[in-house]
C-alpha cells in the first residue's frame, strides 16, 4: 500500500527533541527524510541519557525512526556544494538551529529561493519576532513563558512544568501541520514558503482555555469553577487550579485501594451533571440527588470539596480498574491514573501499534511510541532510527556522485 507523503523528500537538518518530533511523523506518512548531521558526533542526543554505553540512546532513538543519515560539515565548501544539491532535489528543509545559524551558514532564505523556488523551509524557534528572538530554547522554558506553568500546580505551591513536552513535541506537531500545508497550497502556487513555529505560540496554542479564563476572571473576578472558589482569593492573573477540570464539568483526582503505597493507586473523577443522580446511587448518597443543596450543577459549586470528599471515601474502597469498571456501566465519566509501566504493558496500545517493539543493530529490542494519527490509506510501519552517516554513500549515490569522488569528498572532510 502506498503512503500518503510518497515522493516527498525532505532534508532534515533538525536536532534534540522539537524538530525530530516533526520529520518523524513526516517519515511515518512516507516522506523521505534525510537527516543531516555533523560526522563523528551527529545530534547531541545520539549521546545523552545513555542507558548502554557507546550505543544511540533510547532519547535518539525513539525520535529519529524511519529517516535516513547522512554526515555532511556544513562549514566546509564541498560540504555547501553537497548542501545545494541536496536543496535541489528536496521539497522541504527542516530545522531548528538557533537563531541565524542557518543564515551563518550561508543558507538564507533568499539563497535557498535561487536553488529552489519549490522549497518549503519550516523552522522551530524558540520565540517569534520580539524581544526575546535571539533566545536559546528548550522544553521547559516554554512552557514557562507559553503560560503552562503559571497554570499549572496547586495554588499554595510553585508553578510545575508537565511531563508532556508540550514545547518540544508539541512543537513539532504544529510544525507538521504546517509543512503539509504549505506541501498542499504549492500544488497551486508552485512555490515554497517558510514556516514558522515559535515554541511559546505552540504552548499558548495548548493553554488557549487559560486566555479564555484570564478575561473571565477580569470581568467576573471570580471563577466559580475553580477550587479557589468559595474560600479562597483569586488575584490578577489565571491561578493554578490543582487537578481542577476547567470546563463545565468538575472533576478531581481521587484516592483509591492501595493509595498509600502505589503512587498512582488513583482515578479522575468527573462529575458530569447528566449522570448526577447516578453518582449519587454509586456512592450511597442518593439524597443528593434531589436535596436543592446538590441537586443541580449551580448549587454543587460551593460544596466541591466536600463532594470530592464523600466520592473519594466511595474510590478508596476499590482499586482504580474496578472503580472503572462500576462507573462505566453508568457512563459516569473517569480516568484511572496509569504509570508507564502499565501503559508500556497494556495489549491494546500494542494492538494498535501506539507502542510499538522495534529491533536495533546495535541495542536489540526496545519499545517505542508509534504514530499516534492513523490514516487509513497511509499505515504506518516503525524502522528502527539510522546509525551516523548510514545513508551517507548511498544519498550522495543518488545525487549522482560517483564512488572516486565521494572518497575525496570524504578525505576532505566534507563527508
Ligand atoms: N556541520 C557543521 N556545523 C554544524 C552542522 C554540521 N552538520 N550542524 C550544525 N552545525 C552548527 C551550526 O551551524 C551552529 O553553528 P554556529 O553557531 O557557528 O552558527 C552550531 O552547529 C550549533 O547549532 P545550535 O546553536 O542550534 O546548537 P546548540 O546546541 O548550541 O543549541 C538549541 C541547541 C536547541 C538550544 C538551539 O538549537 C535552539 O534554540 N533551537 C531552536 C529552538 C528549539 O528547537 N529548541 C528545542 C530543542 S529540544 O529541547
């Protein structure tokens, strides 16, 4: 079966997270993505967080499947000249250098068009135009200043960074969207364009709710679905609202069997206002069903807490897959905490290739996270991530370099 991006060719000159994150889903599509990195070291992650030494680690790994390598020195004038052939013949160039260091290199847009007219030039950065362009980025500080931490955490506590790497991954999703989209609106201009995906709009992008509520709370003061509300103070600016659920629906993270040793022995609870009167049965609280003190979602507001309180003595009589397993057969909205362990384990993520087992020549087995958009014209089939320069003899072959001259390009150390 053919691959919904089959015939696109994209030179991949990305590093560490953000940017992988895009030319891989390109590459599970059916882009062909050649990665350029610098011979001897190539992406600074193929080194970090090893787990066995000398071998790519599970950081570059689990980033980079699907794409082939090649090791070029950028700063070397063969190595420029390799460089154009490749712009030549790709479609798209993908980066996420910091600021200018694909201008220092001599690779301007303006340069880039002369090669190319049809090349789309798609770039991560941490910070749009603005007083902050210049700026190294990486995951953490911008979730930092795209407003995610600010949001995040318990009220009485500091701000925290989330486990998604919204900035990083988060990034490169967006950046996707745009390549294919710049891919489709060439098919009628015939041009290239650039595009940019700064790192605080993509996490901006993920906390457009918290936009929404910072405008809410300057005309209204008061936010009541928030659990500073009724007792507590709410100050200038969107506070963090603990494991609060935003929209209309209240919900909150409740204990359950086996809580105080297993550190996810939990559930997300949602008390959505259509099945109320159910929750009520579960819990042994059918009064709250009719009392006009609970009875409707306005009313329930102030006594959150307490509900929270009297659902969570009914969760901590179960474990979270039984408490599950109840509130399902009556469509009562949950969600049990699950660790990596039991996620890494769970049959149907594995069914779906959501995980997936990949072998490596040099590490063996190792489980990865598969494309998690499914086309079905488009299946996608995880390889493993390409050795250093792996591809470099047989990309340079394709561009038609014959084998004398990719042995002197390569004792000039072009290659
Ligand atoms: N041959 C020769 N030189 C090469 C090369 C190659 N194949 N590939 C890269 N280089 C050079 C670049 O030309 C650049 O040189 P100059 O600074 O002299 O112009 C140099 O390597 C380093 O590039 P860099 O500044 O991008 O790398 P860094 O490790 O210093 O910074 C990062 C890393 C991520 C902070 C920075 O790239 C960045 O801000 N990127 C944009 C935001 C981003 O994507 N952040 C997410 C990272 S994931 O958490």
């Amino acid at each position: 079966m053919g691959k919904a991006l089959d015939g696109v060719r994209i030179l991949d000159f990305t590093h560490v997270q953000s940017g992988p994150t895009c030319t891989q889903l390109l590459a599970w599509f059916g882009a062909d993505v050649i990665k350029v990195e610098r011979a001897g070291a190539g992406d600074i992650t193929r080194e970090q967080l090893r787990d066995i030494p000398e071998v790519d680690s599970l950081y570059f790994t689990m980033l980079n499947h699907n794409k082939r390598s090649v090791t070029i020195d950028t700063k070397n004038p063969q190595g420029k000249q390799v460089l154009e052939a490749l712009i030549q013949t790709c479609d798209v160039l993908v980066e996420n250098f910091a600021p200018g260091a694909l201008d220092r290199m001599g690779f301007t847009w303006e340069r880039i068009q002369e090669l190319n007219p049809r090349m789309i030039v798609a770039s991560v950065k941490g910070f749009g135009p603005g007083p902050y362009e210049d700026c190294k980025v990486y995951e953490n500080v911008a979730q930092c200043a795209g407003g995610a931490a600010s949001t995040t955490g318990f009220d009485d506590g500091p701000p925290v960074v989330s486990g998604a790497q919204i900035g990083d991954s988060g990034t490169g999703l967006h950046l996707a969207l745009g390549i294919v989209t710049a891919l489709y609106q060439r098919t009628s201009t015939g041009r290239g364009q650039r595009v940019l995906a700064a790192m605080q709009d993509g996490v901006l992008n993920l906390c457009r709710v918290k936009l929404r509520d910072q405008q809410r709370l300057e005309r209204t003061g008061v936010m009541k679905e928030y659990p500073q509300y009724p007792n507590g103070k709410f100050g200038e600016a969107v506070p963090r609202a603990g494991n609060a659920s935003g929209g209309g629906q209240p919900g909150w993270i409740l204990k359950c069997k086996g809580w105080e040793t297993d550190p996810n022995a939990y559930i997300y609870f949602i008390t959505q206002a259509p099945v109320w009167a159910k929750i009520c049965n579960v819990i042994g609280k059918e009064e709250w069903a009719t009392d006009p003190d609970y009875a409707t979602p306005a009313a329930r507001l102030p006594h959150l807490k307490d509900i929270f309180a009297e659902i969570e003595r009914w969760t901590m009589t179960k474990t979270k897959f039984e408490a599950m397993g109840i509130l399902n057969k009556y469509d009562i909205p949950c969600g049990p905490i699950l660790s990596m362990k039991e996620i890494a384990e769970e049959p149907s993520l594995r069914k779906t290739g959501t995980i997936v087992e990949v072998d490596h020549p040099l590490r063996g087995k190792y489980l990865t996270v598969g494309n998690p958009i499914k086309l079905s014209d488009s299946p996608t089939e995880v390889t493993r991530s390409p050795l250093l320069g792996e591809h470099t003899d047989e990309v340079m072959a394709e561009l038609g370099y014959t084998p004398e001259q990719i042995s002197a390009l390569r004792t000039a150390g072009a290659i």
